[in-house]
C-alpha cells in the first residue's frame, strides 16, 4: 500500500466483478446512487471489456476518465487472475483499451469493506445483540461463488482496509457431524478450507456429502436449489446443509472478530445470507459467533450485521479511488 496521490474525479465508472456475475454502473457525484446500473453474467463474455462493451450497448452510456473496480480474487500486480472464473487481463491494457486516465483495482470485498462507513440503519440488519464500539476495528465475512474476507483498521484520519484471503484458512469442525462432513470433503480435495464448505459450490458439496453420510443416491443441485429447498422444508439435507452452513459460518466469523478484535461489529455480505432471511437469523450462526469458550463474554458485545444494502460493493469501489491509502493496483495515463 502507499500514499494516494490526487483525488480522482467525478463521473466515475465502477464495477463489481464476481464469479457468477459482474455489475457496471456510474457514479455521477459523491454520495449519489449508482446510475446505469446492469449485471451480466461473466460466462456470458469472453472477458471484462466485452462484458463493459455490452453494457455500454444496454444502456447508451459513456465510459469516464476514470474507474474503480472491486475483483472476487487477489489484486496484487498488473496481471489479473480471477480465482473462481477463467477471465484473466492486465489492468494497464484494460485501461488504454477503455481510454481511461485511470484504473485502479480492488479485492471486491476490500470495495465492500470501503462501504461500511456509508451503510445506514436500513443497510443492515442485525443478528443477536451487540453494540459497536465506535472508532474500533470491524469484520468483514460473506458466501458467494467463494468466501471473501476483508475489515477495516482503525487509522489516523479513518480506517485502512484489510487485503487478504481469509476465505482460505483451515475449515474447523465443532461437532462429530461437522467432522464427517469435513473429513469427507478432506477426502475429495486434501486441503479443507472454509470456502469448502461456505460457498454456493460449499452448499452444493455440504448437501451432497449429508446424502453420502445418510446412505442416499446422489442428486445434481445448484446452489440456488439447495436454498430454496431449505427454505421450502421440501428436502431435509437440503435444510441440513444451509443450517450447517450457517453454524460453520457463524464458527469462522467468531474466529475473524477474534483475530481483529472486531469490537466495531462483524458484517455478513456476499450473495447468499441476505437471501436466507429468517431462516438465517433463526439459525445457530450467532450461537457460534460466541461459543469460544472464555471469550464468550467478549463476543457476546460484538454486533453481526448482515448487509442487505444492493449496491453497497459499487459505492466501495468508488470509495477505494478516495483511499487515504492507496489499496489496490492503479493503471494511469502516463
């Protein structure tokens, strides 16, 4: 990280690029809502500027000087390679294709964890008690085509945010049950990590290896089955595997606050858990959040939000062109 250079313009383009889907949209001014706003299936374009390229036909609008993108997989140089989806291109070339003055590229849920100051009351909905203690340092945690993880560090003037991939550490198991799960998923894959499990793939694997421990033939499942089975209560794994998901999910977001000493809150995105609704609030995520033991207490004044905010990754990614630390890798004009 360094020292941001000049504050960046408006209007601005930004981006929120996922394994599944990517949304383009416009931020005219500070603080106004995305504009132009379309998603687009990534498996549906060859690449990030044919995907911009039929955006721009959609909608008739113009592309800025300058862009913020978040990206689900880690921004470390020039050279971008997503993690869960084969698109792969160089910022620097992105950028002079695109005629832009400026590039810069996040981790999508270092956009997100930019977001956080921004999100209001209705942005969010809590889960258990808890109260943020104001100026400390906060967790980012949510499922989707992966697991992201991010957080904001209290520093002077504000926060930094954090650029990591937690989303790959070792997956725990609390129970017998976990454990089953987990060693049939070490015996698939070696390596377990939470993203195993806590994931639309993760949903998938859990349910089937819940049919495999029952003695059941297979079924072929989307992620998106499996949580309206569960939803529905028409399949018991399927309702397993999201209430297991939950618990696991509730076990390594416990650990994150504890790494970071999370005393501003733990915040929940990505695209399933907001899409649980009740089901996850009903859940044992926050009895998980705080089951450790001597800490109890602690965790136990630890808030867990869930973002329900629609565009929160898109006013992060225009946040990370504000950066009072640069957080991600720039391509200008020379």
């Amino acid at each position: 990280m360094k020292n941001r250079s000049s504050p960046a313009p408006y209007p601005r383009l930004v981006a929120d690029i996922g394994g599944t889907n990517v949304r383009f949209a416009i931020i005219e001014s500070p603080g106004a809502p995305p504009a132009h706003l379309r998603a687009l299936g990534c498996a549906d374009h060859a690449g990030v500027e044919d995907a911009l390229r039929a955006w721009q036909a959609q909608t008739g609008a113009s592309i800025p000087e300058v862009a913020g993108f978040g990206i689900a997989t880690p921004v470390t140089g020039d050279e971008v390679a997503m993690t869960n989806h084969p698109w792969r291109f160089s910022i620097g070339a992105l950028r002079a294709a695109l005629g832009l003055r400026r590039l810069t590229l996040v981790n999508d849920f270092t956009a997100l964890a930019l977001a956080l100051p921004a999100l209001g009351a209705a942005d969010l909905r809590q889960v258990g008690r808890g109260e943020a203690q104001p100026g400390a340092a906060c967790g980012l945690i949510g499922a989707g085509t992966g697991l992201g993880v991010s957080g904001l560090l209290p520093a002077a003037g504000g926060h930094v945010p954090l650029q990591g991939e937690g989303g790959h550490v070792s997956l725990p198991a609390s129970t017998p049950r976990e454990a089953a799960v987990i060693g049939l998923l070490a015996a698939r894959h070696g390596h377990v990590s939470a993203e195993r499990a806590l994931s639309g793939p993760g949903l998938v694997a859990l349910h089937d290896a819940l049919r495999v421990l029952a003695g059941v033939p297979a079924i072929a499942l989307t992620p998106a089955q499996v949580s309206a089975r569960a939803l529905g209560a028409s399949c018991p794994f399927c309702v397993e595997a999201v209430a297991l998901f939950c618990a696991l999910l509730g076990t390594v977001a416990g650990d994150l606050a504890l790494t970071l000493g999370a005393r501003g809150g733990v915040y929940i995105g990505g695209g399933i858990v907001p899409k649980l609704g009740d089901f996850f609030v009903r859940s044992a995520f926050r009895e998980r959040f705080v089951a450790k033991g001597r800490f109890r207490p602690w965790l136990e004044r630890v808030p867990t939000r869930v973002i329900v905010a629609p565009h929160a990754a898109l006013i992060g990614a225009s946040a990370a062109l504000d950066a009072v630390i640069e957080v991600g890798v720039s391509a200008r004009m020379a």
